[in-house]
C-alpha cells in the first residue's frame, strides 16, 4: 500500500485470507477424495473412508449436518450425476461459511469509536458504552441472531424426524420409532453453539469472558428449547 492511499475496507486481513483460502483447498481435496473412493469403490480401509466422510461433514458445518442427514436418505454406491451433484453440495456450504467468514472479519474491523465519560469531547452520543461493558456493536446482533436461528432451521427440520419418526411423537399412522434420538441431540447441539458463536463473534460486550458466558448461556438455552419444540 502506497503511503497516503485509504485501506481497502472490503480486503481481509492477510491471516483471513489465507485462512479462506486454506480452508476452501482442503474442504475441496477432501470432497473430491471422498466421491472417488465412494463412487469407483476404491479397496481402502473402511475407517479411512468414514473419517473422509467425518472430516466433509466437520468442515461444512453447521448446515452440513442436516444436508447429510437427508442426502443419506437417497444414498447409493453407484456413481451418477445425481451423487457427484449431492457430494458438490458440500463445496457449496464451504462457500457459503466462508463469505459468513468474511462478513464477520470485516463486521469486526468497523469498531465504533469509544468515549470515555468525564474525558474532554466526550458526550451523551453513545449512552450505553458505559453501562456495564457494552458497546455500541450491540446493534450489530440484530442481524447476527437471526441469522444464527437461519441456519439452524435445516437442523430443526430433521430432527423432528428423528426424534420419533415420520408420524411423529403421537404414535399415529406408521407409529413411533426410536433408535434415532441422537442424530436429533446432535442437531441441536450444533444449533446451539451456532446461536453461541454468533453471540461471541460480535463484539457488543466487555470483558470477552462475560461475554463469553452469555454466549454460553444464551446457545444452551437455544438448544433445548429447540429440541423441546421439534420432539413434541
């Protein structure tokens, strides 16, 4: 950067770029791995596959865990468009977590300059900086809460199914099955710490550690709420 000349304030950091870039490359090697050793059944270690299948899914998340759940459903050993598409669509939500990535790097970088009561210039601006560690980056969780319950919908959805089956908890019509409980304690798991890091990422409250149990809090709470509403 030439002296003089304003920063780019859609650039990342060179630590985030390299992170994206880190992050995409290995979720890609990883997907292709995974559909060649699936679809031209490759004679390899059995455990070797499934933590190619772990590592896809670990690197996708949160979304990965429902799209899983329900590519499951349609799961062959044949390799057809339809499985090379389903495999690719883990490509797609590395995508997408990345530019929440980059959304969050740089929603960070905007820091609202603090004043200080009782020092020269200071005034009635912002009259909630003070008041017990928070900062005006609190208006930043109108958007990074909703967007947390977004992504947390797909997981909602199927684990209603798997809390007691397509008839759901009632035991009318095909009746209830069980044996599939801890895909859904999962899920919501996962919901809960999407709602958790959501919380923490945004900088709306000092000291980090307090905010920190806030996050906590606020993600437990969210999860079993969650898995109370789609297991009734």
């Amino acid at each position: 950067m030439s002296r003089g000349s304003r920063p780019n304030a859609r650039a990342l950091p060179r630590w985030a770029g390299a992170a994206v870039v880190v992050y995409l490359s290995v979720t890609f090697a990883v997907v292709v791995s995974a559909l060649v050793s699936r679809g031209f059944l490759l004679d390899l270690d059995a455990g070797f596959k499934e933590g190619l299948l772990l590592a896809m899914l670990v690197l996708t998340l949160p979304v990965s865990a429902a799209y899983f759940v329900i590519g499951s459903f349609g799961s062959g050993a044949v390799l057809s468009l339809t499985v090379v598409l389903y495999y690719f669509g883990y490509l797609l939500l590395a995508v997408v977590n990345a530019g929440v990535f980059r959304s969050i790097v740089l929603s960070s970088r905007r820091v609202t300059p603090v004043r200080v009561a009782g020092m020269p210039g200071a005034s009635a601006q912002y009259p909630r900086e003070t008041l017990r560690g928070v900062t005006p980056d609190v208006r930043k969780l109108w958007w990074a809460v909703p967007l947390a319950v977004l992504l947390s919908l797909p997981q909602w959805m199927v684990a209603g199914f798997f809390w007691c089956g397509v008839s759901g908890c009632s035991g009318g019509g095909f009746g209830v099955a069980t044996g599939t409980e801890w895909v859904a304690v999962i899920l919501s798991v996962v919901n809960g710490l999407i709602l958790a890091v959501a919380m923490f990422a945004v900088r709306w409250l000092y000291p980090n550690r307090k905010r920190a149990l806030i996050a906590l809090a606020a993600g437990t709470l969210f999860g079993l709420v969650g898995a109370a509403i789609t297991d009734g």
